[in-house]
C-alpha cells in the first residue's frame, strides 16, 4: 500500500506533463482558421448512431487538426488564425456526391457550349427535303474535311423526329448534302447516330469489322450506328473543343456544387473532360474536389489492349486500394458508362415486356430497343462484358455506372460472380453499381456475397409516378416498385456500403437526404415506408461512406484531426428540422481543404466574410415536396 501512494505523485506529474505539453504543442502551431460556439457532426465513428458532436475545430495546413470543444481548438489560435464564430450552427462533413454528370451540367447550364465537341447548329425536321437542306447551309460553310457534328433541334420524340428513328435519312441522302465533308448526326444521348459515307469509311478504314454498323437486308450499311461503333465515332473522331475553351464552364458548375454543400463530385470523364479539369486543376481553380471513374475502356474496340496499358493507375483491394492523381484530381476506377437506359424511354434491361400502350410512359409504343431495354451486356453490338472482363483481369475497380433494370443487375452479377471465381480478390475491390433503379432481396444477397458498393440516387423515388418508381410500377405492381427501388434500408441491412447521389443539375442535396429519410414524392405520397433511413445513416450515405466510394476513407468524410479540412455550415439543424423541411435547409459556408469555397451572400455580409463562389440565382433548384 505505501508503495501505491508513492506511485500517485508520480502519475500527477506524468498526467501534468501531457496537459502541458499538449499545450505546447497548441502553441506551437497557429491555426489557419478556428470555427466555434457551433454544434457539429463530426461523424467520427462507423456507426452513424454513435459519433461525436462538439463545438469547434481547429484547420492548419488545409487540415483538421483538432476537434473538440471550444477551449481545446481556441488554443490554436492565433493573432494570424481566422476565426469563425458560429453562433449555435449546425456543421456537417462535407457531402461527397457519387454521380454526378457535372461536366455535361457545367457545359449546358453556363454560356450553351456544347460538353467537350465542336458541334454545328442543330437542324429543325419539318419534312425530309428542308432538313437536308439546313444540313447542306451546314456543310458550306465548313472546309473540305472538316467534320461535322450536329443534332436535331425542336424536340422531338428523345431529341429526334420518329423520321430519323425510322431511319428516313441514310448515309446515301447526306451524301448528297455532304459531299466533301464527314458528318455526323446525334441524338437521344448520343445513343443514336447516323452518318455520311465519308464519316463511315474513316471508322471502317481504322476498324473494318467493329460492331454496331447497322446494315440493311443485302448487308450494305446504312449509316446508322449503334453500340461500339456509335461510342468510337464520338471518342476517336469527333472533333473536340481545347480545355482552355471549356475549363471555365467547368469550373462554374464546381462553384455551384459547392453551394449545395459539395465538397468532393464522383462522376465519369471521357479523356477530354479529364483534360480540361486538369487544366483547371494547375491553374488553381478548382473549388471541389474531383474523384472520377475513366472511361478510355469503355466501348473501346481495342478494350482489354487499353486496360492492360492503363495498369497501376488504379488498383489493390480492401483497405489497401489506391487511385493515381492528387487531393483535388485522383482515379477511383474504370468506367463502363452505362449497361442499359432509362425506364421513361423504354431503355433500361428488363425481364417483363414493356407495355405499348401505357399512358404515363408514351415512348414505350416505339419500343426502339425492342421489348426488354437496352441490354449492353449481352447485346452482340456492344462489347461491355469484354471490359469488365478486362478490368478484372488488370487489378481494376468498376465505378461510375449506370444501371437501371432488373434483368440488366442479373447480368452484371452473372458476369461479377464467375470473373471473382477466377480472380477471387475482386470482391475486395469495391466495383460499385449507380442508380440502385432495381434490387430486390435475391440481387442484393448476391451482392453482399460480391462485396459490391451502391451509389443510390432519392431523385427516382422523389418523381413518383412520372418517375422511375411509376414506370417499375406499371411494369411490375406498386408493391414490388416501392420494395426493389433505391432500397436504402435493404442495402444496409445487407451489410452493404450505399452512397447517395444527384444525377440531375438542380437537384438538391439536402432534398436527396430528405427523400431518403422520408420516401416521399414531390406530390406527397409515401413510396416504401419500410425502406426509410434515418437522418444519421443518410448523413452518412453522404459523407463518411461517399468517402469509401472515392478511396479516401482515411482523409475525408467526417471532422476529425488529420482529415481534410472539408465542412459544411448549416442555416438549420439537420437533426432536428421536421422531415418534410430538409430540403429547405441552406447552405451558408462550404469549406473544402480549409479554404472558403462558398459563401451565402447574406451570411458572408453578417460575418464579415469574403463573397465567394456561386453567385447565379438557386430559387430553381428543386428542394422540397411542398413546392
């Protein structure tokens, strides 16, 4: 015993000596910046029920480096140390979005550039003769082999008059209007294509017996293009606008996700958008960060040959998985863009017949890719499987896909199960499925076996029977539609790793975590209550798990010391607003590696802080079912 009591002095002074040499250590360094008097949701443990929530952090070097209470971050400020008094408001991690086409978005919604192409004036239809001849006004004014890339304009069933989805116009009639230039005509997504023999014989000359030429009943092509070679024409031939003439359009659209609250924006890049981010990016101007999926093997005639040269830019498994670039600009996988369409137009792959005669959905009487959908990866125009099958091979991750129906998530778990039998690391690999249009309890079973993560988008519930969930509901019963669409509740119990997404400019963050809390329609109606979450999964779903999405768990994702400085403040409390109301919540302070990125213009004027970022008006955004 009285060696006990002799011990205790000496914890005393070992307990003091931490307590002051944490203090020195506080005083050796002065914040950057020190945010205070807040409440925030540091999301600092696996279980979303179970994280801290504390007044202030403490930013240096574009990091957290302490997160606590006020007088543990107060210590690291500084005469030099920007400070941010709270008041009370509520901060979360900032949101990771897992699909997001921002770069279609930043190229259509600031200054009407096209995405990355050099494209001519689209061409109206009001009958064949005069549609040919705007295309002939086209063709004068360009020089003799220069190409030509146009759409139609006025509308249209999918973009297009049925004229062209008929196949009205072939290579043989712009012949006639095209004679010294190759021509190129796109619509519904750039699904669809047809083009002048010029434009034919240079993709023939390069890859004589590519698949999807579509050919007529003697076996002559027609200048319609389908699958791989619609997907080559675009990536090989096209001709493309310079990262100088895009990169600022980019850019705005950057400014405006982190207005909503982004921090880092997942999303697929053609090697042309990758360009003009990296443009940006040397230049100091990008105000997100930007994780991507590449696509340079997607559709790619020479698909397994282009893997295996891109090996080591992306790869290993469980924890250990890494992504080549930087904090700002890295590669999270390989991208197949999509292995089937949407349920609106009749696209997307599945096993019941779609209807011609279903009032909500009109497009489904063309049945333009037959009665199940477009199915990629069985389709013999396509060569989807092959990449999958190549970015097994190669140590790669599959991200950044689109997926819709059920027939379509059979396939790509078909093909998953008998590649991870032959490379039995692959289900440490993350390859992910977006959308989560369809799962049901057998898929989802599959998938926890597969050790698949899913990017789930709230914006196919929220449109209700206009939507996805009302196309599923006509094909399949209401009760089967609000069970297998963006389960979020199924995916968790499963174990499985879900993130949530946009994939629509103008839908609000805040309205996505809404829905996925409240599983209603912008009319109202409750679609799968049992698939609910609650507001701390769905916070995660938009942080700490996005940050296993993009490889950057250890960084990002939650406010903790030696994570990436990225935070979000708050004009209401998440936890506690009323359901209904989570989509009104506004965003007045997005930091992002410890530096202001977005600032609500009235916040800013009331802190005295600088105004920065987007400035364009937001009243459009969709936020909430009650408008």
């Amino acid at each position: 015993m009285r060696n006990a009591y002799r011990t205790l002095p000496i914890f005393a002074l070992i307990f003091t000596a931490l307590l002051l040499s944490q203090g020195a250590f506080a005083a050796a360094i002065e914040a950057d910046m020190v945010i205070y008097n807040g409440q925030i949701l540091t999301a600092d443990s696996p279980d979303p029920n179970n994280f801290r929530t504390v007044q202030g952090a403490a930013i240096y070097g574009g990091s957290f480096i302490a997160v606590g209470s006020n007088d543990e971050v107060m210590q690291y400020a500084g005469p030099g140390t920007q400070k941010i008094d709270l008041g009370g408001r509520m901060v979360i991690p900032g949101l990771i979005e897992t699909h997001n086409h921002i770069y279609s978005y930043g190229s259509h919604f600031f200054g009407g550039q096209p995405q990355v192409e050099k494209q001519a004036p689209t061409v109206t239809w009001t009958n064949k003769q005069d549609f040919l001849g705007q295309v002939r006004t086209i063709a004068l004014s360009r020089k003799p082999g220069e190409w030509i890339v146009t759409m139609p304009g006025g509308g249209g069933i999918m973009g297009a008059p049925e004229e062209l989805w008929r196949g009205d116009v072939n290579r043989f009639d712009l012949d006639k209007v095209t004679p010294d230039n190759p021509f190129v005509m796109h619509w519904s997504a750039m699904e669809e294509m047809v083009v002048n023999t010029l434009a034919l014989n240079a993709l023939l000359a390069r890859y004589p017996d590519i698949r999807g030429v579509v050919r007529d009943d003697n076996g002559a092509p027609t200048g319609r293009l389908k699958g791989l070679a619609n997907n080559t024409v675009r990536y090989e031939f096209w001709p493309q606008l310079s990262p100088a003439q895009i990169g600022p359009y980019y850019k705005g659209e950057l400014e405006e996700m982190a207005a909503m609250g982004v921090t880092s924006n997942s999303t697929r890049l053609q090697p042309n958008h990758l360009a003009a981010y990296g443009w940006l990016h040397a230049r100091g101007d990008m105000p997100v960060r930007m994780p991507f999926s590449l696509e340079s093997g997607n559709r790619n005639p020479n698909a397994e040959a282009t893997i295996s040269r891109l090996t080591g830019l992306q790869g290993g498994s469980g924890k250990n998985m890494w992504g080549m670039g930087d904090d700002k600009l890295w590669i999270i996988g390989l991208s197949i863009s999509n292995i089937d369409g949407v349920p609106s137009t009749g696209a997307s792959c599945v096993t019941k017949e779609y209807p011609r005669e279903a009032p909500a959905f009109p497009l489904w009487r063309f049945q333009f890719y037959g009665p199940h959908g477009m199915c990629t990866l069985t389709d013999p125009e396509f060569n989807d499987i092959e990449t999958l099958r190549g970015a097994a091979k190669y140590g790669f991750r599959i991200s950044g896909m689109h997926t819709g129906g059920d027939k379509g998530v059979n396939a790509f778990l078909d093909a998953v199960e008998e590649m991870a039998r032959q490379y039995p690391d692959l289900p440490q690999r993350r390859w992910s499925l977006d959308h989560c249009r369809f799962l049901n309890e057998e898929q989802a079973t599959r998938a926890e076996r597969l050790g698949l993560m899913f990017s789930c988008g709230p914006k196919y519930v929220f449109a209700g029977e206009r939507g996805d969930i009302g196309a599923y509901k006509v094909l399949y019963g209401e009760q089967v539609a609000t069970d297998v669409v963006v389960p979020l509740r199924r995916l968790l119990n499963h174990g499985l790793r879900t993130t949530l997404q946009m994939d629509q400019h103008g839908f609000y963050t805040f309205l996505g975590l809404q829905v996925a809390v409240t599983r209603k329609d912008e009319q109202g109606k409750v679609w799968g209550a049992e698939q609910r979450v609650n507001r701390r999964e769905a916070l995660y779903m938009y942080t700490r798990w996005g940050a296993e999405y993009v490889l950057k768990e250890n960084k990002l994702g939650s406010i903790e010391p030696k994570k990436y400085a990225d935070f979000v403040v708050l004009d209401r409390d998440y936890l506690t607003v009323p359901e209904d109301e989570i989509g009104q919540i506004n965003v007045l302070l997005t930091v992002v590696d410890g530096k202001i990125a977005f600032t609500n213009p009235q916040f800013a004027s009331s802190m005295g802080l600088p105004q920065v970022g987007f400035r364009e008006d937001p009243t459009w955004w969709d936020r909430n079912t009650s408008e």
